[in-house]
C-alpha cells in the first residue's frame, strides 16, 4: 500500500503534455469515454477507502497528506478530464455542424445545377418553339412590326402645257360618267319621259311599302356591274342610265402658240378659282349653320333634329324606314317637281331651299357687318344740310333710298330716277376704261372710269378730277344695246382679251369697255340684264337724258 502511495506522491500532477492532443486522439461518442473513466474511478475511490480504514499503518502524518495531495490530484485529474470531455464535445458538435454546412452546400448546388439545367432546357425549348412560329408566321408576324413613319415628299411635275392639256381632258372624262348619271337622275325626277318616270315610281313606291328599298339599290348595283361586265367585253348596250365606259380619244395638240399656252393657263387658273369659290361656298354655309350665325335657320335644323331623335327612340326602326322610303319617294318625284316646275312655290315653301339660300357666307358677313357698322356712325349733319331734306322725309330714308358714288348720289350724277340703282352684284362697279373709237382726240377716245348696271341702264362714271367730268360720264339704255359680246382690244397680247364691247344705234362703232379685270362676271350680269329687258312683256318706260 505505501509502495502505492509513494507512486502517487512521486508521480505528481499531469500536465497538458502528459495528455495526448484531441485533435490527433481519435474521435470517440460519451459513451465510450463515460464507460472508460467509471472503471478508473471506481478504482481510486477503492484505494482511498482502504488507505482510511488502515489507521494503524505507521507514518500516520504523512500518508494524512499524501492522502490530501492524492484527493487534490484526483480532483485536478477529473477537472481535466471534464475540460477534455468538454472539448471533445465541442469538437464533436463543430464538426456535425461543419458537416450539415457542406451537406447543404451540396444540395445546393446540386439544386443549382438542376435548375441550371431546367433553364437551359426551356431556353431550348423557346428556341425552338420562336424557330418554329417563325418559320410558319414569319410573314404575317412582320407585317406587324412598328416602324418610324417616312415623311416622302411628292416630287411635283414642271408646269407644262401638254401635261395640262391631258391632266384636263382626263378629269372630263372621269368626271362624264358622274354628270351623266345625276343628268338622268334630275331628268327622272323631271318626269322628262313620263312613262318611265311612272314606271320608276310606281317601282320604287311598291319597295318602299314592302320594306324592299335596300335591295332594290344592292340590285341595280349588281345590275350596274353586270351591265359594266358586257359593255368591256365588248357588247353594244345602249341605255342612258348606264354612261360609256369608253369613248374616243382626241388628238392631243403637240405644238401650241404662246398665246394658246397663256390661254390655256388662264381657263385653268378661272375654272379651279371658281371651284374653289363654289367649295368654300358651301363650307362656310355650313359653319355659320351650325354656328348659330342666322338663328332664324338654325332653329329649324334644331327643331327637326330634336323631332327626329323623339321619332326613332319612341317608333321602331321598320316603321321608321318605312316613313322615310316613303317620303323620300314622294319628294323625289312629286315635291321636286312640284317645286322645279313652280319657281315661285318653291320661293315660298321648298323650307330646306330657303334656309340654304339665307344662310350668308364668311364674306357676305363682313359686308353686313361693315354695313350695320356704317349705319350706325353717322355723320354729323349740318342745319343747311337739313334744310335741304323735303318735308315729311327723314334723314334715314333719305339715306336709304340713295347709292352714293365717289362724286355723290348716284341718280344725282348721271341724272336718273331714284328708284334706278346698281344691282347688287356690281355694288362697288367695275373698274375699267371706255374706248371710244368714234372720237379723234386722245383725251375723248379712252377714259378711266368705273362701270355700273341698273335694272334699265348701263353707267360708265368718269374718274377725271376736272369741273367738266359729268359730261364725260356715259349712260346707256339697255333696251337701245343692238349687240353686246366679249371684245379683245389687243389681239398681239395673249388670252381672250379683258373687254366688253356694245353696239347702240347712236354710235358707229361699239363702245369698248376694256382693261376689266373681272370681265365675264361684267359680262354675264349686264348680258342677264338685257335679256331680261328684252324678253320682259312690257319694257319699262325710259325716261329720255
């Protein structure tokens, strides 16, 4: 037993060098190092219980602390071993935990490279899907793909006279086949040939009451067409309701003279200008129409529209065409004729006529508008200027009946009744110069001046300033105009020429009124004028200068 003790005494305290490294000890569970240490606990604690039951041993003080020094050692050795058992813990829970991490990382990337496949397989899929509507719909998919729009600016054709030449006879001929069918149509509604007229109402009233109208139109289309069809393969149908599809062509002229050249670009340049005027004509109407411009007019429009909308919410859509076949076949065949054939009946109800005829344009507009302002102004008249007025006329009556000109009223200065003034069309007069060729001096024989038509009278008024001016001044009767036709002064210069000449019994030769800039609207009112004067039963009475 002291063999023992001094082993223990002499051995001393472990240190960390005595024990083995953990991290080259091999990996061991708790359970297997709890199974090692009991034994060896159970062991010592043996030892110690013998060492203290053996009081009779010598050296009593010294196995007292070598017992004390071998509980300390003990106490040491399983202090350490706790911390080892500890450690190894720790080990053992770092590596599991190590071990979990990569697992994860590995599935992970296991996941990744799954989807990394499944993503390349949709990729290839779409590849081969776009491949393959691509190769099927390619066409039609391109047909939608947005583009930025190209501005393309027309090239314009020099102006040349055989090129306007042919541009004109091409838009007669398109425009032919048109005239001609509303040219049959006004005759239709004319009753020119009554038995087909009849016949054509008699129709068109029977579809109406069978609620046939729409097919008949589709039908006399297809008609149309048909008829079309034989008329190109060469068949000779002849039928005025159905224009030629051709027709023959004229020779073009190849070599124009210069004034040919000057003419032709002055027909083109009157007829697009009153074109154009008859268009903006009919714009205007309409704006001031709906614009409120004329109340009067559009209050009907408005009426009309509020009765035809009640009209088709409260009765149903078959009786409503029914009403308006109906109508229209009345008014296309009967109305209108009605009122073509009566002018002064139509004056009085053709309503859709009147309002058309009322409603003023942009231009007749400002001249209402310049007229109402100069009414309103009125000059400041004199005492002797009022005494000259007659008794029992007033000022603005006065005013009214009379037509100023430059040089004062205009009965006053070519001394003529006060009912004779300038028609409306001719207002303001034309401007112009008198060429009479019956006069030797230079100062008689042209004359500027502005030229004026009453209802019974031709006005030429003198712009020379001098006293003897009024002498200068020319008035002619309408009913003593033997001939009146459009002159042209120069034939060097180019063009039909810008005058007017008229023949009277008191001259040689006609009077020329030239250099008008607006000479076939001169021409036409003064001709409309005098064949109203000539055809009328009873000529007015002429009072005599």
């Amino acid at each position: 037993m002291l063999k023992r003790l001094d082993k223990i005494r002499f051995r001393g305290p472990r240190t960390r060098e005595d024990f083995p490294d953990l991290g080259d000890s091999p990996p061991a569970s708790d359970n297997e190092c709890s199974d090692d240490m009991q034994p060896k606990a159970r062991t010592s604690l043996r030892d110690t219980e013998d060492i203290l039951r053996d009081p009779a041993g010598s050296g009593s003080p010294l196995m007292a602390a070598a017992i004390q020094d071998f509980q300390r050692s003990e106490s040491e050795r399983l202090s350490e071993v706790k911390g080892h058992l500890e450690i190894a813990l720790l080990e053992k829970h770092f590596l599991r935990e190590q071990k979990q991490v990569e697992q994860r990382k590995y599935k992970h990337k296991i996941g990744r490279n799954r989807q990394s496949r499944q993503t390349q397989q949709k990729e290839v899929w779409s590849s081969r899907l776009q491949k393959w509507l691509y190769e099927r719909f390619g066409v039609y998919i391109e047909d939608f793909r947005f583009q930025p729009e190209e501005n393309t600016v027309e090239t314009e054709e020099p102006l040349s006279a055989k090129r306007l030449t042919e541009n004109m006879r091409r838009l007669k001929r398109g425009a032919r086949p048109v005239t001609n069918f509303l040219r049959n149509l006004s005759a239709l509604s004319n009753w020119h040939s009554v038995y087909t007229s009849a016949i054509a109402f008699i129709i068109y009233m029977n579809a109406a009451w069978h609620g046939w109208v729409v097919p008949m139109f589709l039908f006399l289309a297809i008609l149309r067409l048909s008829l079309n069809y034989l008329i190109a393969r060469g068949w000779r149908i002849q039928w005025s309701i159905v224009p030629e599809v051709s027709e023959p062509m004229e020779p073009p002229k190849e070599d124009l003279t210069v004034s040919e050249k000057f003419q032709l670009v002055l027909d083109v340049a009157q007829k697009a200008q009153n074109l154009f005027g008859k268009m903006a004509d009919v714009l205007e109407k309409i704006k001031n129409l709906f614009m409120w411009v004329q109340p009067e007019s559009t209050r009907k429009l408005y009426i009309c529209l509020w009765v035809a909308f009640i009209t088709s919410c409260l009765l149903p859509y078959q009786l409503l065409g029914f009403m308006t076949g109906v109508y229209a076949g009345i008014k296309f065949f009967i109305i209108d004729f009605m009122f073509k054939s009566c002018p002064k009946l139509r004056d009085k109800y053709d309503t859709p006529y009147i309002v058309w005829n009322s409603l003023p344009t942009d231009p007749q507009l400002k001249e209402r508008t310049n007229a109402t302002v100069s009414r309103r102004v009125q000059p400041v008249v004199s005492r002797s200027s009022l005494a000259t007025i007659p008794s029992g006329l007033s000022r603005e009556d006065d005013m009214g009946r009379t037509h100023s000109t430059k040089k004062g009223a205009f009965h006053e200065v070519f001394n003529l009744p006060e009912s004779e003034r300038p028609l409306a069309v001719c207002e303001n007069g034309w401007r112009c110069c008198l060429i009479n060729r019956d006069r030797k001096m230079p100062t008689d024989y042209i004359r500027n001046g502005v030229l004026y038509v009453t209802e019974n009278y031709l006005c030429f008024e003198s712009s020379s300033s001098r006293s003897s001016s009024s002498k200068k001044n020319k008035v002619i009767k309408l009913v003593d105009i033997t001939d009146i036709q459009k002159y042209k002064v120069l034939s060097v210069l180019p063009g039909s020429g810008m005058g007017i000449s008229i023949a009277t019994p008191s001259t040689q030769k006609p009077l020329v009124f030239g250099a008008m800039i607006h000479r076939d609207e001169a021409f036409e009112a003064i001709f409309t004028q005098y064949m109203k004067i000539m055809t009328s039963p009873k000529p007015p009475a002429t009072t005599e200068l």
